[in-house]
C-alpha cells in the first residue's frame, strides 16, 4: 500500500450524491486497491478548484461547467471520471411569488446565485430574454438557495432538482403547502442546449499529480467503481451503510438512524433519505466522461464567454479500467 494520503475534496458538505465515495471509504476499497484517502468537506465550494489546481488536494469533485472554467483560468485540473450525470438545474421559485415558468416574470426580481459562473449564466440568459442588468437584481447565495428563498431574501434562485428543490418541497410540507408550490425553470430548456449535464459531478485531479501517479489515480477509480456497483446492487443497503460510515465518523448515530427510520420531529432526518432517491437516477454506472455532454457543455462554455474557442477538453477516462458504456447510444434524458 503507498504511504502517500491521498487528500479527496468534495465540492461540498457531504451530499447524496457522494455516496460511492462515502462507500469505498466504508466497505475499505481504498485500502484493497492499495491506497489512503482522507475525504474533506469544504465549507465553500468556490475554493475546490482553486485548491486542487494549486496542489493541496490531489483529487475531488466538481460540476463540469466549473471543471471547464477552472481549466481555463490556468488551474491544471482534469476530469477522470463522471460521479453524476444530468440533474435538472435551473431558477427554483416558490409560487406566489409574482414568478412564472415565463422567464420575463423574473424582472424586477432579486435572482440567488451559488458562485461566479451561476452569476455569468443568470446574466447571460436575462440578456437572452431582452432584459437589462437593471431589471433584476443578483445575489450570491452559496449553496443556501433554499434557505434563502424561503427567507424571503431571495425571489428566485439557480439550483439543482434532487437537492434544492427537495429542501424546498419539505418545506413546503412542513408548512402545510403542496409541493407542487415549488416551480423550476430548466436552463437547459431556457438556453436551449439539450441538456443539464453542465453541472454534471465530476471527479476531477490534478493534472500534475495524476501524470505522476498513474497507478493511484486508476486505484481510486477502481475503488469508487465498486462503490458504486454496491450502491446499484442494493440502494436501501447502499444507503445504510453510507449513514452507519457517517455516523461512526461524525458522531450522527441518532440523527442517522431516525433517517434510515425515516422518523422523527426534524425535517433533515428524512431530507437526505430523499435526496438520495432522487440523486439516484441520475448515478453514473461506468463513471465515464461522455463526450456528446462535454461538446455541448464547452460549446455553452464558449457562448458565455468563459472559454475561448481554442480550448480543449480537459478530461479522460484512461482510469477506467473496464467496459464502457456506448456512449452513442446513451440518451441523457432517459434519466430525467
């Protein structure tokens, strides 16, 4: 087993979606395939790739419009690999609001943002439907969209199907409201691109570290691989087992099993319960790099302005030791 501690940073708090990580730490793949991996949480998101391309991390996981984009601005970041293909991703509304799936419902709105590039592409889109930067006003959020729409500080906010809308939809039933309040705008839909798979979870390295550690970098793909079949063979196993690792390191022991029981008086208990179903169908199987979605998302890349019209891809699936999926027969929308 090396000796060198591979450092994996999460694009945030751990989330549904990360449990094939979460799995192979558990079920000790990491160690089977021959290496250490300590998995960190960072508290903002905006600093994972930065970190990564500057060397304090070896590996993460970022969407792919940020993986493009840190590439970009000099950042030797690559893509090996898919966590999560395709969620719905777009401006999330409470009804009532004055907002409608009409996106000119938005002027005069104040629209929430996560980080730099969900504040190019509110922008780009409001100059898409004829509005003014005046019409509207932008705020950066974070990863709290939900929170602060239902604070009121926010009208609208850019955030992803199966994990802020779920937030919003318990809310809403906490609140003795349908869930059926909660109203989505798709970018992809808005921008007529085809697809969600811009904000696709990559897992991402360093480019400088995986040229020079080959074997590693193919050890922690075959690790998270068989994370995920163990997910896909049985979910409800899968996802005991990520809550029982979680509790065991977090001290979440109670909080976890009100989860698995999907009991008790606090919303979160349940919460990311559902945002594991929800997250589930969009899972990678192979987690491979499709190249239909990355065409399309540096081909959105260039017409916001982030990329320039020489850049290459950064990604590969040269780690992925085992059979691929066609990815000319895959049809992205089948998930969604």
């Amino acid at each position: 087993m090396s000796t060198e501690k591979i450092t994996v940073l999460l694009n945030w708090h751990a989330t549904a979606y990360h449990a094939p990580i979460f799995l192979a730490k558990a079920l000790g793949y990491f160690e089977e395939e021959g290496i250490k991996v300590a998995i960190l949480e960072p508290n903002d998101p905006s600093d994972v790739t930065e970190l990564i391309g500057s060397g304090y991390g070896q590996l993460g996981a970022k969407a792919m419009i940020h993986t493009i984009a840190g590439k970009a601005r000099g950042f030797p970041i690559k893509s090996i690999g898919t966590l999560m293909d395709e969620p719905f991703t777009g401006a999330l509304y409470l009804k009532g609001s004055g907002i409608s799936q009409d996106f000119t419902s938005l002027k005069g709105k104040r629209i929430g943002y996560v980080g730099e590039f969900g504040k190019i592409q509110i922008d780009e889109l409001t100059k898409y439907y004829g509005m003014k930067p005046e019409d509207y006003t932008s705020i950066r959020c974070g990863m709290n969209i939900s929170k602060a729409l239902i604070e009121g500080k926010i009208d609208a906010g850019i955030g992803l199907e199966n994990i802020q809308q779920v937030e919003l939809e318990e809310w809403c039933k906490a609140n003795d409201r349908p869930t059926s309040d909660v109203g989505m705008m798709r970018i992809d839909e808005l921008a007529e691109l085809g697809c969600c798979c811009f904000c696709s979870i990559l897992l991402i390295g360093n480019e400088d570290w995986i040229d020079a550690h080959p074997k590693e970098t193919a050890a922690f793909m075959k690790a998270v691989k068989r994370g995920t079949d163990y997910m896909f063979a049985d979910p409800v196993v899968a996802w005991a087992k990520y809550c029982e690792f979680k509790a065991s390191i977090m001290s979440l022991e109670k909080k976890c099993k009100l989860l698995l029981t999907k009991t008790g008086p606090a919303m979160n208990t349940r919460l990311n319960a559902l945002q594991f179903d929800r997250s589930f169908n969009y899972m990678s199987k192979d987690l491979a790099n499709v190249m239909r979605d990355w065409k399309k998302v540096t081909n959105y890349c260039k017409r916001l302005g982030i990329v320039d019209d020489n850049f290459q891809m950064n990604m590969t699936n040269e780690f992925l030791k085992w059979q691929l999926e066609d990815q000319d027969t895959i049809d992205g929308q089948l998930k969604q």
